[in-house]
C-alpha cells in the first residue's frame, strides 16, 4: 500500500540508525558472553580450580555453546546491518520526493494527500504531465525502497530465527555421544534407536526442499539440523556409521538404514551449504586407495587395498540412501573415483591384488557397489565425463572391467539419465540447464568412444574381446546415451536437434564412435534405428522447407547423406575388427538390422520431438511415418551390403510425400495425380498398400509422382540427391 502524503511527511528514518545501533550493541554483548562461557570454564582446568573428567565434558559443552552463539551473534549483525541499509535507501528516496512536491508546488501544480498531481495555476498540459511524471517516479522510488527494505529485515531475521536452536530432538552434543558409544563399540538400546530415527526423520527435507533440490537450488535448513548432522557424521566417521547402519538393518529397520544414509548425504552436499565430507569420512577417503609392495623371489608386484571390507560395506550402507539427496556429492564422487583407480588395476603375470582386511568382500563384489552408490550422482558423472584426465584414467577403466551380471547394470544407469535429459522443455532455464549437462557428458562419452576405438574394439586382456561381447548391458547403456546426438555429429545444428551442450565431434570421427557400440548387435539396432528416424524426418523436414532453386536448403540432404554413411561406415569398420568369414559378417549386419527394426516396431523413443520437425505439421505418431522410419532402416541395410551409389530411393520419396503432405495442411494435394495414393481421408497410404500387387510398377509411379509434384513446385530433388550422395561418400571409409 503507498503512504500518504502526511505520513510521508512524519516519517523519521533517522531512528533506523538508532535501532541499528542498539541491535549492534546486543550483537557485542553477546559476542562478550559467547567468548566468556567457554574462557571462564577453561581457566578453570588451566589455574587447576576443577579438572576431572566432568570438567571436560563442561568445557566441551560451553566450547560447542559458544560456537553457537557467535553463529547467533552473527546473524543479529546482519539484522542491525539490514536497519541501517534501510536507513540509507529510505531516507534517501523520501528526501527526494519531499523535494519533487516542494519544487510542484512551487510551479504552481498542486499535490494531493494521494499524491495526485492537479494543474492548480499552471495552463500548460505538458508541464502539468511533467510534474505528474515527476512526482510517480518520486513516489515509486520510495515504495521501491521501503519494500525492498522490509524484505531486507524479514530475510534476515528468518535467518536468525534459523540459527535457533528446535524445542525438540537432540542436540548436536547429544549427537556427538551418542556417536561416541557407537565407535567404541557399544550397541544402541531400543530407546537411544527410537530416539535416533525420530531425529533422523526431522531432518529430512521436505516436499518443497526436495522440489528446490531437483531444480538445482541451495536449501535453507535450522541451525541445530546443521549441528547436529556436523556432529552426528564427523565423530561417527566410515566405520561408526556402517556399524549403527548394520545394527539397524540386523533390527530390521531398513527405513532406518535410508534415514541414515540421507544425513550423511545432507551432511557432505554442496545443498545445504556446508560444502564437504563430515571430518571422520574425509579422514577415510583421503587416505591412499592403494598401495604398492613387491614379495617374493622371484618379485611380484603386489597391489594392496587396505580396508576393501569397510569400504565395502561402507558403499552398500550409503547406497541404501535415496539418490535425489546423493548429487553433486563428494562421498559419491569418492566412491566412484575409487572404482575406477580400482578398475584399472592389472593383475598380470608378475604382479596381484591383495584385498586387505576383507572379510567376505571379492574384488568384482567392491567394484559393483562402488559404482552402483557413487554413480547414482548425475553430476559426479557429468564432471567425471567431461574432464579429459578424469575420463581416461577412471571412467574408461570401468568400460574395460570384465563385469559380473550384476556388475553391468550398475555402470549402465550411469548413464540411463541422458537420454532422459537430451532436449529441453521449451526456454524453461532448469531444462535447459539439464539439457546441457547431458549433452555435455554425452560429448564427453564420445570422445572416449572414438578416441580409444581400438583399445574398445580389441580390450586389453581380453583374448581379443570387444566391449560389446565383453559388457553388452554397458554398450547398450552407451548407445542409448549417445544415440540422441547422432544428428549433431554430422554438423546438425542445436536448434534443429533441440539438444544442448554437444561439441563438434564430426563425421569423420563418427564412424569410429559407431563401430566401437555396434559391437554389441542392440546397441547397434539402437544406433541404427536412431539414425533411420533422423534421416527420414530431414527428408521429411526438407519437403516441407519451400526450397527453391535459388534457396535449395541442401544442407538437409548433406546432413542425411552423412547420417547414412556414418551407419554404413561404422558397421564396416566393426565387421573388420571380426575375424569372420564374408557370411557369418553378412549375417551380423541383418542381425543388427533386425534389432532395429524391432526398436522402431516397439518404441517411441526415436521419435523427433524437437527443433523444425515440430513445426511441420507430421504426425509423428501416425503409422504411415513409422512405416517411413521402417523403410529408411531398409534402404540404409542396402547401402551397407553394397557401397556403390544408393539407387533405392523410394524410402526417401515417401518421406517426402509426408512432408508434402504436411505441407498442404495433413493431407495430399488435390490434383488426381495423387488420387490413387490416398486414404479415404485424404491422407497418405502406408508404402505396403501403394506397392499393392504389382510392387515394381506401382513404385515406379509412386517415385514419378513424387518427383513430379516436387519439380513442379520449384524444389531442387536431384540437387538433394546429388548432395546426399556425395555426403555420404565424404564420410571416410
């Protein structure tokens, strides 16, 4: 509500700087008695007037109350800081509307109690507008300010009332002794438990905090939850927390496991503001992962891990957390850093790993719970991809590993979020944020793929194995991954694809990408069927584009034809690294062919959904475009079994009849040309019911019809060929 003119005019900021000034005398009197409570009780033990263990235990308190009080101390500073901002900016923008009034009046304009500006003796409408101007801006500046300043003031004193300490629960000293019985090995009662998990419980975040946390925003939570989670985790340590985490799975709390697991995560995330490990995990991480000995005559080299048991058990007890809590988190970042220096060990002939300390822990078992807590951190993930050091010497380890049947799915949801995330929802900035990041880590994916083709291809120590026989649920989480940036590979820009983030890998190092993931026959459907779905909708998309002899868009065509030799490229150079005989790689390639086939009958998943495509008007989900999709996949097997000039270019007619169609407003045109091509609703028939009894004529005619319409209107269809061809021959075979 704006104020009058008269309560502006009594108005008294001047005594915000006295409220400012009391405010900072209670914040140093309350400095004083922090540092006082703890000095007084310490000079007790230094002069020898009390010391005894209960002297400790007062010093420890006081010590932990100080802290908490300074903390208050500060927060009132900010309070006294906000009143005398306020000062500042309200005494300021009063001042100046008091004198645009004076100045009105003494024009001869007249202002009212509400503000509004009259003409009183002045004839001139301008000028009477002038001061109508100037006196509204005068008044907002000072509604502005005192906003603003009230805003000022309540943030800061709900951050100080965040600093008080919760009626109920435990307070982090209490949580610090509790932690004590735990390390030295005593078991809770069923009271201390029940008292743990309704504390556990409380600090929680809740519905609106977890909303904040998956939109990537920092979350404010009480003084005495900050406490108690530093206390709680620091003095419990690894070991004290996989110990009370097993008490309470032996007791048959599971939720009590997961309770426990999300305050370690709220105590290391970057969410809540305390930004690091708790003292006793960092203490555990920070130690080596490995050490080097050499036994024996003659020598072996022997490769130790200390403590694999309580690391083990460690991941398990941490993974029973929920993984929205576990992102952008260095425990998850630890463990899957560790699982990678892991993985790269290589036990030869002359060398070994040694598991100490490992009870009933195996060397794959630590692997596979390594990676199945710590890569549930999107954000460690992306950081790990992205960085060149990183993604060689702990990520590309873990592709490598033989793993166990339980082991490949852990590495595989690494990466299942990609996919998810490729394209953004419109301009939404949390979309697009997450939009970027997976095309980022899918960037990053790729240049590991291509750049260590070989070593994928053909995995050291192995026997010769490729990735794809090796780890199949792996390479196919890779495709998956991948897949959604095939367009951007071959120079298709963002605003086309609706991706964001991915950088130029280019078509002359796709192909290496593609042959390393076809390794595995789905992930090479995947991929296939992926790439079918793109080259159909630029044929379709270039059809609806009003290309002209004079504007041929052929950068759709160039685009295609790259995307078809990138297929036919990266199977070829695969089949190469087999030492197969001519038959059994002709039949891998229908295999991988099948497979795709299969993936456009059963999923949407490749469907565009963004950039022109939408734009067209195709019915994306209509049977006649997955009809298209189908006939693409056919056309490009062909390319593949025979290299010479693609002459089979009734699928890219068809693709283009649905672009004209859409063009003309979802149905055919008109002319009795078309006629024998349409539904009873004017639409397009599927290609079975075109080729019908006599399916070379019936084709021929169709690709007549096709073309003629297209010449007719201006667009340049042998150019577009002419480019696709010669695009798909640049790629390097």
């Amino acid at each position: 509500m704006t104020p009058r003119q008269t309560s502006v005019a009594r108005w008294q900021p001047q005594h915000l700087g006295g409220t400012a000034d009391a405010i900072d005398g209670a914040q140093r009197r309350l400095v004083a008695i922090a540092r006082a409570v703890h000095r007084d009780v310490s000079l007790m033990r230094d002069h020898d007037y009390w010391v005894s263990d209960a002297q400790v235990a007062a010093e420890e308190r006081a010590e932990f109350e100080s802290r908490r009080m300074l903390r208050c101390a500060e927060g009132v500073e900010t309070v006294g800081a906000a009143y005398r901002s306020a000062l500042g900016s309200i005494g300021a923008a009063r001042t100046h509307l008091l004198d645009t009034v004076a100045a009105a009046h003494a024009a001869g304009a007249s202002v009212g109690d509400d503000w509004q500006v009259a003409a009183g003796s002045v004839d001139d409408p301008q000028e009477v507008d002038y001061w109508r101007w100037r006196v509204g801006q005068a008044v907002t500046a000072l509604t502005d300010a005192d906003a603003e300043a009230a805003q000022a003031v309540r943030n800061a004193l709900d951050a100080l009332r965040a600093l008080v300490p919760d009626a109920l629960g435990m307070s982090g000293l209490e949580a610090r002794e509790l932690a004590v019985k735990i390390t030295g090995g005593t078991q809770l009662s069923a009271v201390d438990i029940d008292n743990l998990l309704r504390d556990l419980r409380g600090i929680q975040p809740t519905v609106e905090q977890l909303e904040a946390l998956a939109r990537g925003e920092q979350i404010v939570m009480s003084q005495a939850t900050l406490d108690y989670v530093r206390e709680l985790y620091g003095t419990l340590g690894v070991d004290g927390f996989v110990k009370l985490s097993e008490q309470l799975g032996t007791e048959g709390s599971a939720d009590g496991q997961r309770l426990l697991a999300n305050g370690l995560a709220l105590a290391a995330g970057p969410e809540t503001g305390l930004g690091g490990m708790p003292a006793g995990v960092a203490e555990f991480f920070e130690k080596p992962g490995t050490t080097n000995v050499v036994v024996g005559n003659p020598p072996v080299f022997l490769t130790a891990v200390p403590d694999s048991g309580l690391l083990d058990r460690f991941a398990q007890s941490y993974g029973a957390g929920d993984a929205a809590l576990q992102q952008d988190n260095p425990i998850n970042r630890a463990l899957l850093e560790r699982a990678g220096e892991l993985a790269a060990l290589d036990p030869g002939p002359r060398s070994a790993i040694e598991l100490r300390d490992a009870g009933s822990t195996t060397f794959d078992g630590l692997l596979e719970h390594l990676v199945a807590a710590g890569g549930r951190d999107q954000e460690s993930v992306h950081e790990m991809v992205v960085d060149p050091g990183s993604r060689e010497e702990r990520i590309l380890p873990l592709l490598q590993h033989d793993w166990s049947d339980s082991g490949e799915p852990a590495v595989a949801r690494m990466f299942e979020w990609i996919a998810d995330d490729a394209t953004a929802t419109g301009d939404d900035p949390v979309s697009v944020e997450r939009a970027t990041r997976a095309g980022e880590t899918a960037f990053g994916l790729s240049q590991l793929l291509s750049g260590h083709h070989a070593e994928l291809l053909d995995v050291p120590g192995s026997d010769g194995k490729s990735i794809g026989e090796l780890n199949p649920a792996v390479t196919q989480g890779l495709a998956k991954a991948v897949a959604p940036y095939l367009a951007d590979m071959v120079g298709v820009p963002g605003e086309e694809t609706g991706t964001h983030g991915y950088g130029a890998l280019g078509f002359r190092n796709a192909p290496l990408l593609y042959a390393v993931l076809s390794s595995d026959v789905d992930a090479a459907g995947h991929l296939t069927a992926q790439a079918s779905t793109s080259v159909a909708s630029l044929e379709q998309v270039w059809a609806t584009s009003g290309a002209t002899n004079t504007d041929s868009r052929i950068h759709y065509g160039v685009w295609a034809g790259r995307l078809a030799g990138v297929v036919e490229t990266g199977l070829a150079l695969e089949l190469e690294n087999r030492r197969n005989d001519a038959e059994d790689a002709l039949d891998r390639r229908g295999l991988v062919f099948d497979s795709a086939k299969a993936a456009l009958y059963g999923s949407a998943s490749f469907v565009p959904v963004a950039g022109p495509f939408l734009a067209t008007g195709i019915d994306v989900a209509s049977p006649s475009v997955r009809d298209a999709y189908l006939s693409t996949a056919d056309r490009i097997e062909s390319m593949t079994a025979n290299a010479s000039t693609d002459t089979s270019r009734t699928a890219s007619y068809y693709n283009m009849a649905l672009g004209a169609q859409a063009a003309n407003g979802g149905h055919l045109p008109m002319d009795a040309g078309w006629d024998d091509y349409r539904t009873a609703d004017g639409s397009l028939l599927s290609s079975a019911a075109i080729e019908a009894d006599d399916r070379d004529t019936r084709l021929a005619e169709f690709n007549t019809q096709v073309r003629d319409t297209l010449v007719s209107s201006g667009m340049p269809i042998d150019a577009f060929f002419s480019e696709f061809e010669s695009a798909r021959q640049e790629v390097p075979r």
